[in-house]
C-alpha cells in the first residue's frame, strides 16, 4: 500500500516535470564579463503589424456601454471601443479628434464643433451630429443613467445636431474647462435604438479601433481590430483585458508570460518583474491625496489648530514610509502635468516639522479655550488602504506633543457616511483625482461650498467660504489662460497656506509593468488608455 | 422515504425566507449610502437623488422588502445597482465556475485525506501518522490565499506546469482541466486537513469494535476487514463533514477566486457586499443559502446507504 502511494507521487512528479504548452517568461541574464564580440542585429524596419495584447488591470470594468458609468476599468475598455468628441494630446491639453474644429462664441456659453466626415461606426454606417447629441442627452436627461458622467457635464443645456456634421452646444453659464467636459464617448444612435440599452451594453456598436468579440464576466474582454478605423489601423489584431485584481496574481502573470502589460504594479513586486526581464514604466497619476480639515467642527475652525498639525508631523518621512516609491510628496493639490504648477515655491512655503511650535500653538489654543487638554482628536480613514497608516502617523505626532488623538477607520462606504456628516472626525484622509484635465475640475471639488467635498467632508457651508467661492467660480467663467493661472495660484495660497484647509500629502505613481516586447506603449495620467491614438500605435516586437 | 423528502424540501422555504430577511435587514442597517458607494463620491446631490428614486431606495424597508418577494416568486431576484444587470443573470454566469472548483476541489482533498488518514489509523503512532497529523495542522492552518500565491509561484512560475489565472473554458475541455489545477489543489491543501483528521478518528473507533475483532479472526485478510468492513462504518461522520464542506465552497471560496482570478460566485459576493449592492447581496445569499441545504439533506439521504439500520419516516 505505501509502496504504491510512493510510487504514484513519483510518476506524478516526473510527468508534471515534462512541461505543458505554457510561454515560458524571458528571464534575465548577467551582463557579460566583456564586450561581445558577435555583431550588432539588424535594427527593426517598424512595427510589425498582427498579434494579440492581453493587459491585466486592477480591477474588473463594469459595464461597456461607454456613457453609462465611469470606474476606471469600464473606461480603459470604452476608450478601445468608441471615441470622444475631443481628445487629450501628450501635454493633456484638448486636441481635435471626431470634432476636427471648434469655436466658442465671445460668452463662452455656445460652443460650435465641426466634425470630421470619414467616420463610420463597428457596422459601418456613418457618425453624424445625431450621433453627438443623442449621446450627451443620454446621460443629461436622465441623471440617474450615469450619475458620475452627469455631474461633469451638468453645465451643459442642450446639444443639437446643426448639421450633419455640425454639433451645437449651449451651456447654462460660461465655463472655460467645458472642451475636459465636452471629452464624452459618441455612441450609435441607431444601434441603442434597436438592440435596446441591456443588449447594447453587452456588445456596443461605437467607433474606436476595436470592437467587442466576447465578455465573459469576471475573466475579461476581448476586443478585434476594427478594420475600417477612420484614425489609424490598430498594428495589434486583437487585445484581451482580463481583471486581475490581486497585485501579486498579476505581477506573477507578467513574469510568466501569460499577460503582456499589468497595470498598477504594487513596488514590492517591481524587483521580481524586473528580475523577469520586463520593463517597468512609471507614470505620475493626475491624483491627490491629502489630509483634510474640517472647518465645522472645532477647534478644526481655528487656523492655529490646523497649523498645530502641519508642524507636528514631519510629512516627508511619513510618505516616504507609507507610499515609498508609490507616490511623490505633493505640497499643493496640482498634480504634475496640470497646470498651473509652483511646486518649488510651495514647498518653500509648506510649515516645517518642528514639535516645538506644534506644542505651543497646542498651549495657546488650551489658553485661549479653543479647546481643552482632553480633547480627543479623531481622524477619520478608510480602512485597508495606506491612508489608514497616514492616519496612524498622524495620530502618534499628535499624541508626542500632548493631543489625545485616535484613528476613527471603516470600509469604504461607511466612511463616506461619516465624512459627510458632521458628527465625528476633525481630519479625514482622502485623495482625488481630477475629473477633467484642468484645474477646475480639482478646485471647484475640493474647496467650493457647493460641492458635495467642499461644503460636506471640509465643512465649507457652515464657515465663511465666500470669497474661496468667487474665486473658483471666476476661474472657471474667465477664458484667458494667464488670468485663470492668476487665479487659481491666489486659491492655492489661500486654501493650503493661509487657511489650511488641507495638508497636502501625495501625487500616486503608477507603475505599469511590460513584455519588452511590447512597443509604442502610451501610458495614460488618468483613467483610460491611448493606445491608439494620433501619435500612438502599440505594436508586438516578433 | 418520498415523505421524508418532500418534508425537508418543504422546510427549506422558511429557512431561505428567514435568511432573505436577514441578509436584507444587515445590509440595510450598516453604515453606509449604496448609491454614494456606487456612484463615487464626486456625485452631484441632484445625481444621486435621482438614482437613489430609480433604485427605489427612497421608499420604506417593509416596501423594498416585499417588492422583493414579489419578484422572487415570479423568478425575479432584481437588477444588480453596480453591473446594470439581472441579478439571476449573474449569479448562474458564475455559478457553473463554482460547482467545478467545489467538485475538484473536493475530489483532491477526498483522494489525499482517505488513504492518509486510513493509514494513519492503521499504523498508529507511526512515522505516517506523525505525517498525517502534520498534513491536517499545516493545511488547516495555513491562509489559503498565502497557500495559492505559494502554489501560483512554484508551479506555475518556477516549474511552469499550470496556468496562473482565469478559467480557460469548461471543465471538459483541455483548457479547462488545466486552469483549475492550482486553485483546487489550493482549496483541497486546506480542506484536507480535517478530513483527515476525521478519517483517523473515525476509522480508530471503528477499528477497536468487536465485529472488527469477529472479522479478523475469521482469516479475512487485513485489506478486506480495512475497506469492507471498517471503512464503510467510519464513513458516516466523514460524509458529514463533506456535505458542510461542499455547502460552504458552493457559497464561494472569496480568497482563491480572487488570486486565481476564478470567476465564481465568491468573488461576485465581495463585489456585491462592498459595493452595497444591495439585490445582488441578496440573490447570491439565497442561492448559498439554497444550495446549502439541498446538499445537506443529500448528505442526510446518504446515510441510508452507509448504514442500513437508518431509515426514514
């Protein structure tokens, strides 16, 4: 009997040992001892058209209707699929794409979009101004068909179709970052209509560089060349994005070869990915994350309070602990690549650690009965996430210097509960990424009254906001560039270093993991991709 | 027998009613909005009433609950708030992913834990039984998610012997067989471990009965008394045991669909439950909670043919 269960653990070893039909992944190999003497090969002619490109994501998209929702696995998949009226160039500024030109009228409230003639959507009939408007609409008319694209195109009145291929566009109020807005998805008019919004969602008809072969939930999508793309015939016949949600699962699919690029690479595995062979990009994300104040709730109302926590942590060792090579220390809520930048100024500015002053700007405050020694501090976090060891931190700087302090953590939707209300937590972690590539778009939700951010989580509709309001509502009705910079320079040094109402911590950084053979790979600073693009192709080295 | 039958069918709708509820009532009492969760936080208010009306969470929980029952007797568990989707959809889109790790799952951890655990009982205090015991404290011990990225690195890195992710196609399928090798080698690691356990315990008992001594000194050979006489008795406990086991693995086994990337229903569940979606919760809890007591009144059922004495009225 035992003779028999050995030898069957032997054959099992020995026949699994034999290999299977796997891709073995390129591993790397020391440099040699001396220059090689064999020649040079050949460089490459250019891309080698053909191939299939599967790219790991961190997370599963959710739906593939391109106007219905906006998670970042959903959009990667859309940009594929179907097109926006305009694009983002690589300076992230607004560039033609099925518009081909554009006017605003001297109000800044009626915009003009002339499209481009040749487009033609996956079955071959043609994207006209119908087209346009029926897409903005679907989601204007109906706030609950996508709540999260409704809120960025809100200001928008009506779209008409003029022409054919003239789009009208009236907005209820000028608004200079509307071309960020006005960067929907077209989608076919005449495919919604007839396959109904259930069966669209599950193969969209658009006009992008590829269509919708199959989605099975939960494992991926695969995506065929669209051959008649009006842009640029994709050199890739095929690409596969599969959710592979758990870093290590997919870091470990990159170096076996199962998976061609993964996105959002944690920096523990970038050595083993890199040991593998395979490049490792690294891309500033337009994100920021801070530590907000609550103005509501004393003594966060007090200024002295607020600075008492800038001095009290050094902020610099806290990221470099918590985020390592992950993300860069922000000192203003501009992320690189947005505009308008002073970053070495602000960090100039940005308080000192220095536990001395905390202390006694902590004296004064008991003095002047702005609080009390036994005040407990909570910080509100959402637990799992490095945010809660931010909030950990925080807490021990404060307690060094004599606050009672405490972390107040929960799951994701609970916390949102409680930083939006106002009965506990006097900071809370957080972070943003800019719906729109324009300062706007980070101003207007992190410090206007209005906002559900500024005026619930900062508490911003029970203080004194509104010269802060006037501000971000000039900066975004003024359309001259110099004269927005102006103003959104003069908000950040009201927000961060004269009233404090954040402490900025950190601009992510994603790591993006690749085959080397994968080429002209373009790695996009938001959510989304352009991988086939004006100025992109991505293409397989055979 | 039929009685019996029809009896235990007929208790599993008050059981599943009673498990609707709670599920519906826990959701609904913890912390958090479903539609601030769903539709992030940037979400205008105007947006977010106007979703909240469409997802009828607007309306009183007496209303939201019978509106469901409604539809659930019409064979409607609802349309999931985050996939836009029928909850019955998704739901038996991944059920079919489940039963198989489930079933191979089991399969593994049976073929290892009887012959281990057999002899183990056999050859007490033996090297083989010191080694059982180790193999049931180790897989009962170690994560499974710890024990599937192990597992993911050696074998399907290192020695390159199976795929790392995904399902690659039925189970009928070459592909198929592959990609489920290194999740239910995973998942049966840890459920070896009591079954052994089990195996040992129960076959122990059985082996110090008196009709084991009869059967021995009639001549039978110790192979004949072993599996014909003892094993056979030793497995009622451990069908048990294999019932709770396979009830829960049908429910999902979260940590190694996610590392595998295993579209079941596990990974459907977590969505659901941190996304506060709150009709897939629900969908997914009365199928678990359905295939759960179906498998355990099999399980009851069997016992009539381990052990003739056992019968129903």
């Amino acid at each position: 009997m035992l003779r028999r269960i050995a030898m069957l653990c032997l054959v099992t070893v020995i026949a699994g040992c034999a290999g299977s039909p796997q891709q073995k992944a390129p591993t790397s190999t020391p440099a040699p001892a001396s220059t090689p003497t064999a020649a040079p090969k050949p460089a490459l002619a250019g891309p080698t058209p053909g191939g299939t490109l599967t790219v790991a994501l961190n997370t599963e998209p959710v739906h593939l209707d391109p106007n219905r929702v906006n998670d970042c696995g959903s959009v990667f998949v859309h940009d594929f699929i179907a097109d926006s009226l305009v694009t983002l160039d690589e300076n992230l500024n607004p560039a033609p794409h099925l518009a081909e030109s554009w006017e605003a009228s001297p109000d800044g409230i009626t915009w003009t979009f002339k499209l481009r003639k040749d487009v033609k959507f996956h079955d071959g009939s043609p994207l006209t101004a119908e087209d346009v408007a029926f897409s903005f609409h679907r989601i204007l008319d109906r706030p609950e068909f996508s709540a999260a694209k409704y809120t960025k195109i809100n200001m928008i009145q009506k779209v008409e179709a003029v022409d054919p291929h003239t789009v009208r566009v009236t907005l209820k109020r000028p608004y200079s970052p509307f071309l960020g807005a006005a960067r929907q998805h077209i989608v076919s008019k005449k495919a919604v209509e007839a396959m109904g919004e259930d069966a669209y969602s599950k193969k969209p008809i658009a006009s992008g560089p590829f269509k919708v072969q199959s989605w099975v939930k939960g494992e991926g999508v695969v995506l065929v060349r669209n051959e008649d793309y009006w842009l640029t015939k994709a050199h890739l016949d095929k690409i596969v994005v599969r959710p592979i949600v758990e870093q290590t699962s997919r870091a470990l699919s990159l170096v076996a070869g199962e998976v061609d690029v993964a996105l959002e690479l944690s920096d523990q595995m970038l050595a083993r990915v890199r040991q593998a062979g395979m490049e490792v990009v690294k891309t500033p994300m337009l994100n920021y994350g801070y530590l907000g104040m609550r103005l509501h709730l004393a003594p966060g109302n007090d200024t002295r309070f607020r600075l008492m926590v800038k001095h009290a942590v050094d902020w610099d060792k806290l990221v470099e602990a918590v985020y390592g090579e992950g993300a860069l220390r922000a000192y203003g809520p501009v992320a690189p690549g947005l505009w308008p930048r002073e970053a070495d100024k602000w960090k100039e500015q940005t308080p000192k650690y220095d536990p001395e002053k905390a202390k006694q700007l902590l004296a004064e405050l008991i003095r002047d009965g702005a609080m009390k020694a036994d005040t407990e501090i909570g910080i509100l976090t959402h637990s799992g996430s490095p945010a809660e060891k931010v909030a950990e931190i925080v807490v021990s700087s404060l307690r060094a210097i004599g606050v009672k302090a405490n972390v107040k953590a929960y799951e994701w939707a609970a916390f949102l509960e409680r930083v939006r209300g106002d009965k506990e937590g006097h900071m809370y972690t957080l972070g943003t990424t800019a719906a729109l590539t324009d300062p706007d778009a980070v101003f207007n939700w992190l410090y206007h009254s209005k906002s559900s951010h500024g005026g619930l989580m900062v508490g911003l509709r029970k203080v004194d906001n509104s010269e802060v309001d006037k501000l971000i509502e000039r900066g975004a009705a003024v359309l001259d560039r110099a004269e927005r910079e102006k103003i959104y320079n003069t908000l950040t040094q009201k927000v961060v270093f004269e009233n404090n109402y954040h402490v900025p911590l950190t601009h992510n950084v994603q790591f993006v993991g690749m085959n080397p053979k994968v080429q002209d790979l373009y790695d996009l600073p938001i959510c989304g991709n352009a991988y086939v693009s004006a100025t992109h192709n991505v293409w397989i080295k055979k | 027998m039929a009685q019996y039958v029809a009896r235990r069918l007929l208790a599993l709708v008050p059981t599943v009613l009673g498990v609707a509820l709670l599920a519906f009532l826990l959701m609904h009492l913890t912390p958090g909005d479903p539609v601030q969760a769903l539709v992030g936080e940037e979400a205008s208010d105007e947006a977010i009433a106007a979703m909240r009306t469409k997802m009828g969470l607007d309306r009183p929980l007496p209303i939201q609950f019978g509106l469901f029952l409604l539809g659930l007797a019409q064979g409607d568990m609802g349309q999931s708030l985050r996939f836009a989707d029928s909850v019955s959809t998704l739901i038996f889109e991944r059920l079919p992913a489940t039963m198989e790790l489930a079933g191979v799952a089991l399969v593994f951890s049976v073929s290892m834990a009887i012959p281990l655990g057999v002899v183990a009982a056999v050859r007490r205090y033996s090297l083989w039984d010191h080694f059982s015991i180790f193999a049931g404290l180790f897989g009962a011990a170690v994560p499974n998610f710890w024990m599937g990225i192990l597992l993911m690195y050696f074998l399907g890195v290192e020695l390159d012997l199976f795929p790392l992710t995904g399902r690659g196609g039925p189970l009928w399928t070459s592909g198929g067989w592959h990609h489920i090798m290194l999740p239910a080698l995973t998942l049966a690691t840890g459920l070896m471990g009591s079954t052994t356990r089990l195996v040992r315990d129960s076959m122990l008992e059985i082996l110090s009965m008196d009709y084991v001594r009869t059967a021995r000194a009639k001549g039978l050979s110790e192979r004949h008394v072993i599996y014909r006489h003892a094993l056979k008795n030793a497995f009622i406990p451990i069908v048990t045991n294999l019932g709770l086991q396979l009830g829960f693995l049908l429910g999902g086994s979260v940590l190694v669909e996610t590392v595998f990337v295993w579209p079941g229903v596990g990974r459907l569940a977590v969505q659901a439950i941190t996304g506060k979606d709150f009709p897939l919760v629900q969908g997914v809890t009365l199928v678990v909670a359905t295939t759960f007591v179906l498998v355990n009144t099999l399980v009851d059922l069997t016992y009539g043919l381990l052990d003739p004495r056992i019968r129903y009225a």
